[in-house]
C-alpha cells in the first residue's frame, strides 16, 4: 500500500519533546460545521487558534482568556458556540467564528480533560480529573446533574447521535453508559481499555458511530472493540498493524470509515464493514486528535508536539467517499434530562452535525456532523415492544441488513411514523411557584408573591441574595445574604424565608435553609442537610417549613427547625405552596397521555390538625403544563397552566375547579406571569411574547386584570352581566363557606355580615340589569326564572316596577304573583314554626335565601308540617346585619311590621284582600309566641340570637324557598 506524506505545520509550541510514550502534551483539533474554520489546543498553551483552512499560511486567531493549558475544546451543532476546558479548572463559552468571551459556565476543583455538546447544543457534558461529569445547560449555565461512577481522571466523553445515551471513559479503562433521563449508569464495563497511567500526553476516547448503533473503544490488544448501543455486548473488533495501544479515534460523516491513532505513531482508515484497514500513514510524533472533514474526503491531525496538517484524500477515489450517505437520525428521547426540546438540525450535507464528541476530550465524533437517521426495521420492532431491554438483543449483522433495506423505499413513511412515536410526552419537571430560570451574570427570582420577593445573583462563585417587600412600610426590614449553598428554590412570607438547593459535592448533599424575620432569640435560622436526597420543591406557613424531596418524601418541620412529620406521597412533586395552616402539593399521577396531557393530582394537608382536607385530580388545558400554582389572599386553591387558564377550586357540586381567567381573551402579543389574586382580581407581570417572564431589573410592575368566566355567547348579547351573575353566586358561596368555618370555630361572624349584605345587593342589582335585557329580547319565561332569585323584597318591586314600564302586564301580573306567593308562604312557614327558647345574647338568621337551611347537624330535624312552594320565599337579605340588643330587636318587630302590610296594600289593594288579612292574622299569633320564646318573627327583622337554633320536640325551622344551586343559607 503506498505510503502518501501528510505536511504539518506548528500551531502551539510543545512542552517537551516526544520521542517515546509520556512525552509532549495533549493537543485538539476540531472542525466546524461548515468546515470553513478549524480550531486547535494544547495542553502547554493557554491559547486557542482558530484557523482558515483555504489560507494556511495565514495567521489564526488567537483566543487568550485561560491561565492555563487548554486540554478540551468543542463546538456546538450549530457551530454558533465554543467550548473550551482547561488545567486551571475552568470552562468558558466563546461566540464562534468571532471568538468573543461569553461566560465562565462551570469550574472543577481539578484540571479538565473532556468536553462534548449534546445533538441540539443545549446541554454541555464536562469532565475531568475530578472524576464527576457535569451535565450543563447551556441555555441557563445551570448544572442538571452531576454524574459520579468512574474512580479515575474523566479522559473522554460522547453523546449518543440519538439523544439518550452519555458514554464516558477514565484513564483506568472503564466505560461507563450513562441514561440521560435519568442519570443512571446502565453499564459499567471496567478495564476494557487501555490504562494510559501518567502520560498526559494521550487520553483514553470513545466514539459513537454515526447511526448510534455501536461505540468504538480502543482495545488491550491494539486493537479497537465495538459494543451495541444498547446492551453493550461486544459486537466486534478492528485488529491490524497497530503494534502499540489507540490513543485516539474518530468516524467518517457516513459511518463506513474509522481512522486510528496509535502509540506506534501511526494512523490507520478502516473500512469498518468489511473489518479491515485500507490506508495508513506513519508520523514522526503521536497523533493525538483527529477530526474528519465535515463535507469531503480529508482528515485533520494533530501531534502531541502541537503540529497540525489535514490528510486530502484519505478513502481512495475508488471506494465510497466518507460524505456520501451520511444517517439520518430521529431522537427518540429528544433531549434526555434537559428541560430543553431537541432541535432538528438542516439535512442538508452542509448543515448535519455529529455528536460533538469531536475534538479535544478524544471523543468519538470528530466529524462535527449530525443528521436525521432513517430509521431501520430493528428500530420499528423495538418501538413495538415498548423499548424493552430484553427486544434489544438482535444481532448488528440483521440490524445492518434492515438498515440498508428500509434505507430508499421506506424512508420517509418511516421517518414520518418515527417522528411521532419517538416524541415521547414527558412529564413535567418541579419547580417553585414565582420563580424564574438561574441565568449566568443575571438577577434571577427565587420567589416572587403577594408578599415580596426573593432575588438573586452570581458573583465570583457564590451567590448574593435579596429580599424585597411591596409594603415597604409594614414588612420587615431584611439585610441581603451572601448565598454559599447555591439556592436554586425559595419560599416566602410575613414571618421568614426557606432556601434549597439540588444536590452538589462530593457526598451529593442537598441543603434546606430556614430564615425568620424577627425573633427573640439569636441564631434562630436553621438549616438540614439531605445526603443523596434533592429536595424538589419548598413551601411555608403559619409556624411550619415543608419540603418535597426526590425520595417523594414529604418533610414537614416546625418554625424552630424541630423536624415535626416525614410522609410518603403518591408520585414525585410537581410543585408546592403554603397558606397559614394547608399546604397544598401537585405530584404526577401517572405517565403522561399519547396526547401529551400531564396527569397530575392535588393534595392540601392541614398542618395543625394532621388532617388531609382535599385530594383529587388537577384539570389543566389540553396540552399544557402547569405554570403556577398557590392560594388567593382569600386562601381558595388555584392554579395556572401554560396556555393561560387560571383555575379556582370551589366547594360547589362536592368540589370543583372554577375557569376564571383566559389569557386568549386578553392581547395576543402579550404573556402573563401570574403572582397571585383575590376575589375579582388577578394580579400578574406583563411579557410581551415570547417571553414567559419577567426580568429582575427593572423592577416589573404588577398589572391587575379582571377574572371572568369564559362564558359562551348569549342571544341577548349580555355577557358581561351573565359573568357578573356567576362570579356574585362565587363570591356569596365563598363567604358562606368562610361564615360556616368561623362559627363551627365559635368565632363571632359579624365581620362578614357587612360583606355579605353588599354583595347580595350587588346580584340584585345584576338581576334586574338581567331582567331589562330579557325584555327587551322578549325572554319572557327567563326573567321569570331571574325574579325568583331576588334576595330583596325592594328588589323585587323595582322588578315590577320596570316591567310595568316596559308595558308588559303580563309579566307584571306573573311578578305579582311571584311576590304575593312568597309572603304568603312565608306567613304560613312562621305560623308553624316554633323555635326554641334561648337566654340568647346570640342573634340566630332565622331568614335565608338559600336552597337548604344550615342547622346544626348534630341537633336539627325538619318538620313534618313545612309547607314547600315552586317559588321563592321573600326574605330579608341572606345576611342580615345583627341589631345589639333583644330589646331593640323587639322594638324593631313591630315597625317592620307596619311596614310590611303598607308594602301589601301598595301592591294590590284590590287584589286577594282576603289572603292579605290571614297572613297579617298569622303574624300576629306568630308575634305571640315568639315573645314567650324571645325570638323575632318578622322576615325582614335583624335577627338578635347569636345562638344556634336547637332541636325542639320535631317541629323545627325550615327554608321554604325552593332549591337554588348558587346560594347557601346562613342559618346557624
């Protein structure tokens, strides 16, 4: 075989000189995507050149910002990014071709030795001598995982073309095949290469094979072994004239070539199908890095004396060339662990990347290319069977055969199918209501709620922290913290803070820190620490911390850092939040659906008492995930999903989720980050699309926006007043709810008497404005149905008033009967009620408007006399503000009265005189017994017992109004 000569020139100055193992230094070389730029280190200079190919006598570019050697260099898929780790412990990105600094995105106790990008550039994969390998984001410089596994120096490190797999090699020897998804080490195969010892000079690679399907490891006996991607058997070797150990190795674009480097100081092509080698070529010093040409037949090599040249025409003519049929590849996982999606890269020749390993760490793919592979006939049948390891055995030989068989007639059915069985739905990550993504050099928000914020920023290795309040005036004054943990979550309200951070060091220790504000004690912070345990997401309340670990461990502390409970939940945490006494807990129910819909479910614990209040299933839109999750001021249960549907958790029909905002009712240009809400309001930060939230500084500014049902479109046009008719009902089951809460507490109620009375005002008023406009559509049977929900007796006569307007006498008439029919019944009801005597400083709300009467449970039954109408009874307002003494209530018995049957004879004098009479009669015995027993009797009195009414033989008091399913009676 002619031996053909390779000119290299000097791109870094050696340390020593090389004749013989252990001597020079490790240098990289790599290739962009384009093959327009080629970029090369060494280990003895801090610098790193980039090179113009097509003018190699000209001058490189010199990229100077280490302060020491370089030992690893990368580019990312789409050759926008250069990675670079050096012998001072640092990893910094550059902006590529340009070369200008962007970040220092991670530091090692100890030198590093490897780096790869991941398919989509998203994540960056570091390792070194610290023997931990850290999987970065790149998009947020955060680390997503510190993998640990090998027991010496990290030399190589390579991403599956697929998206699924990190291989990883150490100086010993030992291949670890890490899962992605879950940080797990699937194989660990110790001692299969080559231990280089103490020679810095070289270091141990491995290579994914274009297609994913093999990794190329060299071998003990100078020779290069393949094992399968998926269950790491041994498939197959390259053995030739290589008469000392593969220091390096590195796939053609297409897969059909492999070219080695050996310490013999020779390289070898292998034409990998027929397992034998077609060229190689002797050099006077060790070849320590190659990379293929990304888009012809040529190789680019480096010695350990920091000399590089490019071998033209590697493959002969003859053969086929190493660019022509390059896989195409489909993840199936598209991005592993990343919170980031995979992004397909342009299949055209110019535009594929490989997997990155290229370059300086050794790593497999020089070729800085990366396609779409077709997917083969194996690939179909190990969809089918679910990906189980045990379908996963097929030998290469019949894998390989499929692949060329599906390569041209089943192309693009199969890669349409694969692209839509391979986008797995994932489940979605936890994370910390109010917080927003750590980014390199910026503010980022820990927590931001109705109470203030929790700011922070990195500086010079650690963090410095800031906790700001909107009320300036009534929230503690709290000095900043210099952050030392790395606290990625927090919690915040009046009393303190609590941090976490995930698991970091060597023991992989999570820590929880607690903060109060005030205190009379000092040293009163506090902080846990969780060994191989992360804590996932944080929350707080009255007196109490909880935390949610990766264990799905719920640990419940009290204010003083005493730990109090440790529960086991159903599923991991999605997220968390606390109000006073519940802490409420979203968990994964299960998998996600093939429609890509999380299945998730709500938990709210009483702290004080140990009780479990509410448990069920969290609805969210179609589709989306869960944004933001927490309580109002009022403290009602709420949620917020991803495409912009704010939800309320509401008693009605045994508990239900209530749609009370919709971000596609609002400005379509327009995002919003939510940070809490009251009754009517929703409190947010405007971003403007495509921003998801806010920056730090300037300080953002809330925005309130009005909630509303997503009512349909009525044929009165009057949806605004149909809205306002629910959110009223919401809001009085709301306070009913709250009013039943206090007294079964026996905490007095007049606080909420005032509220109540103005927002039952408020729906009359809906009511009427409802009416009008069901007349002027000529709806006639529904202001029907309207009037009877008339809480007020005024109310009811402006009803009568404005059909009468309206000239509509038959409706009037209907109304009159409607109101006639109620205080009729209500007559009859009072004069076959008996309630209870009482000593009664207490006043009892012996009318409500409601569709069942709250008595108490242990004490009330229903009389069997109580007469029950299709209509409404008319009574005073569903809560009546209470009058402070027996005897002004008693006074007030007979004033109302009056008033009463003038309102009678106002309303028909003419008309049913005779019933009018028997119903003043029947007030009057009723009057007669209830002073014997100190109770009004009159509907419309403010009632003055505070007791509640108790059970008296089996007569007992009743609502005679039929059942209405918006309002709840206040009876106590």
């Amino acid at each position: 075989m002619k031996i053909r000569s390779v000119k290299l020139r000097e791109a870094h100055k050696a340390a020593s000189s090389s004749n013989g193992r252990g001597g020079g230094s490790f240098c990289s070389v790599v290739w962009d995507q384009q093959a327009h730029h080629l970029v090369t280190a060494s280990s003895s200079d801090p610098s790193i050149s980039i090179h113009d190919p097509l003018l190699p006598s000209s001058a490189p570019r010199i990229l100077r910002h280490h302060r020491d050697g370089v030992t690893a260099v990368a580019i990312s898929p789409n050759s926008t990014c250069l990675a670079s780790g050096s012998i001072d412990h640092s990893v910094k990105l550059y902006k590529f071709p340009g070369g200008e600094f962007e970040t220092n995105i991670t530091r090692f106790t100890l030198p590093i030795r490897a780096l790869a990008f991941n398919r989509s550039g998203s994540m960056l994969a570091a390792a070194g001598d610290d023997e931990g390998i850290k999987l970065i984001n790149t998009i947020d410089g955060s680390i997503a995982r510190v993998l640990k596994g090998h027991k010496g120096p990290v030399t190589g490190l390579a991403f599956d073309p697929k998206s699924e797999y990190l291989a990883s090699v150490d100086s010993t020897g030992t291949v670890i095949f890490w899962e992605l998804q879950s940080g797990v080490a699937l194989h660990t195969l110790k001692g299969v290469a080559p231990d280089i010892g103490l020679d810095l000079s070289v270091m141990n690679v491995i290579s994914w094979s274009p297609d994913g399907e093999t990794l190329a490891v060299p071998g003990l006996r100078n020779d290069v072994v393949m094992y399968d991607r998926d269950t790491a058997e041994k498939l197959f070797t390259l053995r030739g004239d290589h008469i000392q150990p593969i220091c390096f190795l590195s796939w053609s674009p297409n897969g059909k070539y492999l070219a080695t480097s050996g310490l013999d100081r020779q390289v070898l092509i292998w034409d990998v199908d027929r397992k034998q080698d077609i060229d190689r070529q002797k050099f006077d010093d060790k070849i320590c890095c190659m990379a293929w040409k990304p888009i012809s037949n040529a190789l680019a090599i480096i010695d350990v004396m920091g000399k590089y040249g490019i071998w033209e025409s590697v493959v002969p003519s003859s053969m086929k060339s190493p660019t022509e049929d390059i896989p195409k590849l489909n993840s199936k996982n598209s991005n592993g662990l990343l919170f980031f999606d995979e992004e397909e890269e342009d299949l055209s020749t110019s535009g594929s990347l490989s997997d990155l390993g290229e370059g300086s760490h050794g790593e497999s793919e020089p070729p800085s290319r990366k396609r779409l592979r077709k997917p083969s006939a194996y690939e179909e049948n190990l969809e089918e069977n679910g990906n189980d390891e045990w379908s996963l055995r097929p030998k290469v030989e019949s894998r390989k055969k499929a692949n060329r068989i599906e390569k041209e007639s089943l192309n693009n059915r199969n890669e349409g199918l694969r692209s839509i069985t391979s986008a797995r739905p994932k489940m979605q990550e936890s994370f910390q209501p109010g917080a927003t993504p750590v980014l390199p050099g910026k503010r980022s928000f820990l927590c931001y709620n109705m109470v203030g914020s929790i700011t922070t920023i990195e500086h010079d290795g650690y963090s410095h922290i800031e906790i700001d309040f909107h009320d300036t005036g009534s929230g503690p004054r709290v000095p900043s913290m210099t952050d030392h943990f790395g606290f990625t979550m927090a919690a915040l309200n009046e009393n303190g803070s609590v941090f976490a951070n995930p698991c970091k060091g060597e023991k992989s220790m999570s820590t929880l820190m607690y903060r109060p504000f005030s205190t009379w004690a000092n040293n009163s912070e506090w902080s846990m620490r969780l060994e191989g345990e992360e804590v996932k997401a944080v929350a707080l309340g009255t007196a109490w911390v909880a935390a949610i670990t990766s264990f799905n461990f719920l640990r419940i502390f009290s204010e003083s850092g005493l730990q109090r409970h440790i529960l086991s939940l159903n599923g991991p945490v999605v997220t968390a939040s606390g109000f006073k006494d519940e802490l409420a807990i979203v968990t994964h129910a299960c998998d996600c659906l093939p429609s890509n819909d999380q299945m998730s479910e709500f938990t709210v614990f009483n702290i004080s008492t140990g009780t479990q209040s509410l448990k069920g299933r969290l609805p969210l839109t179609p589709g989306s995930h869960l944004a933001w999750f927490g309580f109002s001021e009022e403290g009602q249960l709420s949620s917020y999903d991803s495409k912009g549907v704010l939800r309320v958790y509401s008693s009605q029909y045994g508990g239900s989720w209530l749609p009370l905002f919709s971000a596609s009712k609002e400005k379509s240009d327009e995002n919003y980050w939510v940070v809490g809400l009251n009754t009517s309001k929703l409190f947010c930060i405007v971003c403007k699309k495509p921003d998801l939230f806010p920056q730090v500084m300037p300080k953002p500014v809330l925005t309130l926006l009005n909630l509303s049902f997503p009512v349909a479109s009525s044929d009165l046009g009057a949806e605004a007043l149909e809205n306002e008719f629910i959110l009223n009902n919401m809001h009085l089951l709301q306070i009913q709810k709250r009013m039943e809460e206090m007294a079964g507490a026996g905490l007095d109620t007049t606080s909420l008497d005032d509220e109540a009375f103005n927002t039952e005002a408020a729906q009359d008023r809906c009511i009427l404005r409802l009416i009008a406009s069901c007349c002027n559509g000529d709806k006639l049977v529904r202001a029907i149905e309207l009037v009877k929900l008339l809480s007020l007796e005024k109310s009811v006569k402006g009803a009568i008033k404005l059909v009468t307007a309206l000239k509509l006498p038959n409706l009037a008439e209907r109304f009159n009967s409607v109101l006639e029919e109620r205080l009729l019944n209500e007559a009859k009801g009072t004069k076959q009620t008996t309630l209870p005597s009482s000593s009664g400083d207490a006043p009892v709300m012996a009318n409500v408007a409601v569709s069942k009467t709250l008595v108490s449970s242990e004490t009330s039954k229903t009389s069997e006399t109580v007469i029950s109408s299709s209509s409404p009874k008319l009574t005073a307002p569903l809560f009546t503000k209470k009058a402070k003494s027996q005897e002004g209530a008693k006074g007030g018995i007979k004033k109302t009265e009056q008033k009463q049957t003038t309102l009678l004879d106002d309303i028909d004098k003419e008309k049913k005189v005779d019933e009018v009479k028997n119903a003043v009669e029947a007030r009057k015995i009723g009057e007669m017994s209830q002073i014997q027993t100190d109770h009004p009797s009159n509907p419309f009195i403010k009632s003055s017992n505070k007791q509640e009414v108790k059970k008296v033989g089996e007569n007992q008091v009743q609502s005679h109004r039929p059942s209405n399913p918006f309002l709840k009676s206040s009876v106590k």
